[in-house]
C-alpha cells in the first residue's frame, strides 16, 4: 500500500502469492469480443458503441496488455476511455521537460484501458458493477481474476478500468526502480537514515521518470480518478451502476460516491481505508487489529496455545530486540540467482507480520523459531514476497505518491503518526514510530515528489444514504477492521460486516465473504450473512 512496499494491496490477491513466490508472467493481449448480454439503452452491449460526452471519448478495441496471462480477457468487450490528464485549466507542471500547451480541456490527454466482463446469466441486471482496484497504483484489468474467481459477474456485467498512470493506461508511470530498491533494502537496516536517504534517492529517479513522461504529477489522485469513472458512466451511457472497491479501491469509491452520487446504485467496500483519516496513524492501528486477531485465534485454539504460549508477548519482545541489535541472515530466492542478504529488525518484523497474517496458520510456528533463533522461515518469506516477479515493475508509483502527498501528508504530520505509532504498540522503540507500517520515509518522499496539497474536501467524510456493504477481515494488519464500523457511521444505509480469520481484502480468499457480497449486489438493503455462523479458525501449524 506504499511506495516503502509491494501496496496492497494488492493487492491482496498479490500478497499471499508473493510470500510463496509467484511464477512470473507474460504480456497478453486479447480481442474484443461482443456477446449478446446486457446493454445500454438500444446501442446493444455495453461498450460497443464509440460516444464522445463533454471532454471524454470512449472507443471500443483490442484488449489491453497485461502483465500476466489472463485468458478470459478472450471474451472481454474492451476498449479506451481517453480523457484530458488535468480539467481545472492553469499552467501545468513545474517540470521543463513538460510539453508546451499544458493544462486545461486543450491540453494534454491521456488513455484508459477498459475490459467489460460479460454476466455468466443468460438474463443479467441491466446495471453493471464497476471494480476498483487496490494499491495505490494496481491496474484493475490485472484483477480480473480474483472478480471472476469470487462469481462477481454471476448476473452483472463487470466493468474494469484502468486507473490512470496504471499498468496499462497511457501514459503509464510505473517505476521498477523503486520495486528494485526495495528488494535490496532487505540487506539494509531498515528504520536507519542512510536507508532513508536511499529511499528517497530511488522516489527521486522516479519522479525524474514521470516527468521525462511529460506527466502532470498533481493530476493524479481520487480528485480526477472520480471525475474519470463518471465520464466512464457516462461515455457507456449507464443509467446506474454498482460500485466495489477493495483496499485502496475503497478510500477512491468513498471519494467517488462523494463527488458524484448520481449513477450509483449500491457500494461495497473491501479492506477499508477511509480517506479522511489515511495515513501513517491508522495504518499503526491497523497492524495492532490485525495481530491481535491472529494472536487471539492462537490463543483460543488448544493445541496453539500449548505450543505457543504467550505468542503476542513473544513478538512483541522480539520486535524490540531486534530492533536494538539486528540480526542478518543469508537465504535462497528461486527466482534470483544470487543468495539473498535479509536484515531482520523491528521494523522488518512488523513487515513480515503485515503481510503473513494472510498464511496465518504457519505464524505461530514461524514467531517460535524465530525466538529459539532460527530467523530462515521469516527471511525466506520476506524475500520471496519482494524479489517476485509480481513485486517489479507492476505498480504505478506516479499514482501512489501522488495520493499520497497530495491527499495524506498535508493532513498529517510526523508527530502524528509517532502518536499513533504510540498508542498502537507502546512498547516499540521511538526508531521505530515515525515509519509506520507500508508507508516508511513516507514524509521525505513526499518533499522529493513535490505536488501541491489536494484541496481539503478531500479529506471530508463520506456522508450518503446509497446502500452501502463495509467488509472488512479479522486477521486484517493493513486495514483496520474497526474502520467498518467508521465509515457506517456516516453512511446511513450501510451493512458492516467483520469476517473472522480472514486477512486484507476478504473477497479474495473468503467463500463466505464472496457469497455476501454477491447477495448484496442482488439486494443491496439485505444482503445473506448467514454463511459467518459456520466459519472457524485456521489449524495452527503445530511443530514436533
């Protein structure tokens, strides 16, 4: 979820992949096909009709090019959505290698990727869903599979877009730079300034890039994101459609549903992140959630807790041990030719955890060798998630820091994420505080990325009477789960539901969760979660 990490979210179908080390992928591109389902108006299916409304173009075409096969892509509508990359007319970029003419209708224009997957129902709803993709900085088109996996297009057709600066949008302004240096950090002492230097080094040659690209760094945030998926609406002349976003997909659908209500007939969220209180603080607060879910679940189950007692106490013990004296370990990556230096500290600890809470049943065991000195399992994992082929080259980090540094740190200061940092662990080293989980350096990267702040709505909270369903995971370390039952608060018409033992963005591993969400979409004031009564805990690997 930051520029410090593989974002999530990837993100959460991403996660559990790289911790096992994903296979690597391969460009693809697919033609538009045109089944007979459901359409817009009299113009047939939807997203096969060229139609030009305001300052947007959409086009139909070939499908676009991803990073791994997607072979359902064969019977996908797709095409583009072009749109001006800045709507507010003023005097572009700072930066001298940005063209002439900047800024404004008559200025530059840029490129959406758009695949349409048809319903699996003969007769589907006539009001399609429209899936937001996590990150910041992951292209929805790569998550087709995980929609389609969960049956999300059981009886609607499912929309994918592209967000701008994505993987397969033009211009695309992904930095495998960045991607690389973080592998590398790994050997690195993580929470360290000459590592923070580094760090920023790397943000640096990526804004360097973006702007050789001639892209307009400040236009890329929730602001123009929402306006692109109500000129998307309107461009395939969609009466109402569905919303589902998962991770950062839901700080954007928040936002979205704000600035542009009418169209939307239901919302659901997946992994929430509200956008009036992202940042450093939250994501503290999330890490603690999540632990805690997991090590209560430890805990509850006999035989875990025989064999791990006491396993929050011990991670927290190592946590601030290693973050006092480091140790370093050497481990073998399967898809990197060289052996692999990992550093494990506090704060690499912290990381690990993050993201291992979606193998939660080997935890335990992992935490217990670690603490009777065997640091290889954590390491192997740490470095099968970052040296993956999925972790390179694939996330947009134009578009992360400039949600980022536009939307949350000119909210939030240093001191406040130390705070929160404080109340969520309070036996953490203060090294360790100011690099709150996901979002390490995030201040120092954000002086290099240089945007003006976003406009303070964009912090606003998210008040509507749409049906809305807030999903949220037990086990979730990057989301709180709590943040359900934040956002419900102001959304007068929402189902807030918490699956148990389920990491990051439940739709993506959880039957149950899937089953709601589908229900929901059918009837959005009463969706089916009678499915949580029947779901139990993952069995704990007990070691000999």
């Amino acid at each position: 979820m930051s520029p410090g990490t593989t974002p999530s979210r990837r993100p959460a179908r991403r996660l559990p992949a790289a911790l096992a080390g994903a296979t690597a992928g391969a460009l693809v591109v697919g033609l538009a096909s045109m089944p007979a389902h459901a359409g817009s108006g009299t113009d047939g299916p939807i997203g096969t009709v060229a139609r030009t409304v305001g300052d947007a173009r959409f086009a139909p075409g070939p499908c676009p090019r991803t990073a791994d096969p997607i072979p359902d892509l064969a019977r996908a509508r797709c095409g583009t959505l072009t749109v001006p990359e800045k709507r507010s007319k003023g005097k572009g970029p700072k930066d001298p290698k940005a063209p002439k003419g900047y800024g404004g209708h008559d200025g530059r224009k840029i490129t959406l990727a758009v695949a349409i997957m048809p319903a699996e129902s003969r007769s589907p709803a006539p009001d399609p869903i429209v899936w937001l993709a996590g990150g910041p900085g992951d292209d929805a088109v790569s998550e087709i599979p995980m929609a389609l996996a969960g049956n999300l297009n059981r009886d609607r057709d499912v929309i994918f877009m592209s967000q701008r600066g994505t993987y397969s949008a033009d211009p695309e302004l992904t930095c495998p730079n960045i991607d690389r240096f973080n592998a590398r950090a790994l050997g690195l002492v993580s929470n360290a300034p000459s590592t923070g230097r580094l760090h920023v080094e790397a943000t640096r040659a990526c804004r360097d890039r973006v702007a050789a690209k001639g892209a307009d760094r400040s236009t890329y945030d929730d602001i123009e994101s929402s306006a692109d998926y109500d000129a998307l609406r309107k461009t395939l002349r969609v009466k109402k459609w569905n919303v589902f976003g998962i991770s950062y997909g839901t700080h954007l659908a928040l936002n979205y549903m704000r600035l542009y209500p009418k169209g939307i007939r239901s919302v659901g969220i997946d992994g929430i992140l509200p956008p009036s209180i992202a940042g450093g603080a939250v994501t503290w607060k999330a890490a603690r959630e999540g632990f805690d879910g997991l090590f209560k679940a430890c805990a509850q189950q006999p035989s875990c807790n025989t064999r791990y007692p006491n396993l929050k106490a011990t991670f927290l013990r190592l946590v601030g041990e290693l973050e006092a004296h480091p140790i370093t370990t050497t481990v073998t990556v399967p898809v990197h030719p060289e052996p692999v230096k990992v550093v494990l500290d506090g704060g690499n600890l912290v990381a690990w955890l993050t993201s291992a809470t979606h193998v939660a049943a080997g935890v335990p065991r992992s935490i217990d060798e670690l603490a009777h000195g065997n640091p290889q399992r954590i390491a192997e994992q740490l470095a099968g998630g970052k040296y993956s082929p999925q972790a390179i080259g694939r996330v947009a980090h134009g578009l992360v820091y400039g949600v980022f540094c536009r939307q949350w740190t000119p909210y939030e200061t240093r001191a406040d994420i130390v705070r929160g940092g404080r109340r969520a662990f309070p036996s953490f080293p203060r090294s360790m505080l100011a690099n709150a989980p996901q979002l390490a350096w995030l201040h120092d990267d954000c002086r290099t990325w240089d945007v003006p702040p976003a406009p303070p709505s964009v912090r606003d909270v998210t008040r509507s009477n749409i049906p809305t369903l807030a999903l949220s995971g037990g086990f979730d370390a990057q989301t709180a789960p709590s943040n359900g039952a934040y956002v419900a608060r102001t959304l007068s018409r929402s189902t807030t539901v918490t699956v148990p033992y389920v990491a990051h963005v439940v739709f993506a591993d959880s039957q149950c969760a899937q089953t709601i969400t589908t229900s929901f979409f059918a009837r959005p004031t009463a969706p089916n979660t009678s499915c949580l009564a029947g779901l139990r805990p993952p069995q704990f690997e007990i070691a000999p």
